[in-house]
C-alpha cells in the first residue's frame, strides 16, 4: 500500500484530495485481500473431554450441558443446558461476572462449543 | 456484501452524511472480512471397519464448504458419505461414496440455497475403513470462494 489517509488537524481544510485519499487507501486494502471469508468448524468433544476457550467474542454457543469453569478453581462454575427443541444453548458471556475480556475459560461435558458476536 | 469503492469526492459538491457514511461502510466490510474466527480444528481419525460417524458444529456465513479426508493407503475404504444438519433447514447429503478408492478426497461443497445466514448446523461425517486402514478428516472449513 502505498498511500497514506491524511492524518485530520484542528481547523484543517476538508479537500477533495484528502477525502479521495481515503478511498484510495481503502482501494490497495482490498486489492490485496479482497472480501474473502473464512471459517473453520469446531468438531465435537468426545465424553469428558474439555475445551479451552478465550473470552474473545461475547456469547459462548454450545451443546449438551456441561459447565463453564474457572481455571483457578476459585470461582463459581457456570451450569450450561442446550435448549433441547434446537440441541443449542446460549450464554452472554457478559453476564459472567468474573470473566475477564481475553480471558481463559473451560467447558467441560459439552459436545460442542462456538464463540461468537451474534446470538 | 461485498466492497465496492466509495464515490469520489469532486470539487464544490456538499459534503454530506451520506457521502462520508459510504465511507464508514466500505472500511467495516474491509473489517469484517478481515476477521478470523476463534475456533481451531481437531483432526479425527477412523480406524474401525464396522464404520465411525465424526460431527463437527459450524454456523453458516460462506457459501463453499471445503473438506477433506486422507485415508492411509490405496484401497482402503469401504463407505465415505458427508451431510449435514441443519437445525432449521432440511438435511443434506453432500457427499456419498459406497467404495472410495482414492488416497485423498478434498472436496468444495457449493452450499448455496442449502442454509440461511447465520444458521447453525451439524456436518456428519461417516467412514467405513478397510481392515488396517484409518481414514482422517484433515480439515472442515467455510470459505466465500470455491478455489
């Protein structure tokens, strides 16, 4: 990439060269990664095994029940029960108040575990 | 969506919300393609002749399923079949091989018209092996291109 987007001062005048700058920024990101989408699945857990997650998006998707769980074994274990008309449930990692944003978390006894922004 | 370039700003035209919010949209979808997902995969293997079922979860947002299973040897399955189930869309099955008889199937799945946005849905894997053999799902991924 080579054009660098105006960097914006107090009472600097808004031209149309420095606006197009920005699209022309914009133009070299996406020539070099384009809109490519990608994801990968998460395979089901075997009996009794344990995921390892990071407090990375804000709901924790999963099936079966099992518990979420603190590392340190300090505090409380999460229960979790899918809904069994969809064989999913749903916890708003927010609301587990002593989960840190990037935090490691378990889950251990659910069949499937998928973090994620949406509900 | 995709990304489409901005319209140009041009001399003495107002400068409007709406001018500098096709600006806002263009970087979030640059973002948004941009993002990788938290989840990492777990090959498994299937060593049993009397066939093994695999499951992996994955939520619908790119149209081509990409695959693939490496067997041990030549000559060494015996069934090979791939679905996948929805939890509001009907059931599909994407792939089916009664007698699979090469070393490696990688495989794209066009998924269009099969999921809604966002959906949630289960890809079963089935594997017959042959005696000795072992079949390994290598990979399971959603990809927005089919090369």
């Amino acid at each position: 990439m080579t054009t660098v987007p105006h960097r914006w001062l107090h009472g600097d005048q808004i031209t149309t060269t420095r606006l197009n700058g920005l699209i022309a920024a914009m133009d070299e990101i996406y020539a070099v990664r384009r809109d490519y989408g990608f994801q990968v699945a998460t395979p089901y857990a075997s009996t009794g095994e344990t995921f390892t997650l990071y407090k990375m998006r804000r709901y924790l998707h999963f099936g079966s029940v099992g518990l979420l769980q603190d590392p340190a074994g300090v505090e409380d274990a999460v229960a979790l029960n899918e809904d069994a008309d969809i064989n999913r449930g749903t916890l708003d990692l927010e609301t587990v108040d002593w989960l840190a944003p990037g935090a490691r978390f378990y889950v251990n006894g659910c069949s499937w575990c998928w973090l994620d922004d949406e509900l | 969506m995709s990304y489409t370039t901005p319209a140009t700003f041009v001399d003495d035209a107002v400068l409007t919300a709406v001018a500098l919010n096709t600006l806002s949209a263009a970087i979030t979808e640059l973002q948004s393609a941009g993002e990788q997902p938290p989840q990492v995969w777990l090959q498994r293997t299937a060593t049993s002749s009397s066939g093994t079922q695999f499951h992996a979860k994955m939520r619908h947002a790119h149209r081509y399923l990409w695959w693939r299973v490496d067997f041990s040897g030549a000559e060494h399955g015996d069934d090979l079949e791939l679905s996948i189930s929805p939890e509001i869309s009907a059931a599909q099955t994407l792939f089916s091989d009664s007698s699979p008889g090469d070393q490696s199937y990688a495989r794209v799945e066009d998924l269009d018209g099969l999921l809604a946005d966002g959906e949630f849905y289960t890809v079963n894997l089935s594997i017959t092996v042959q005696s000795t053999r072992s079949g390994t799902w290598m990979y399971c991924e959603e990809r927005s291109t089919a090369s």
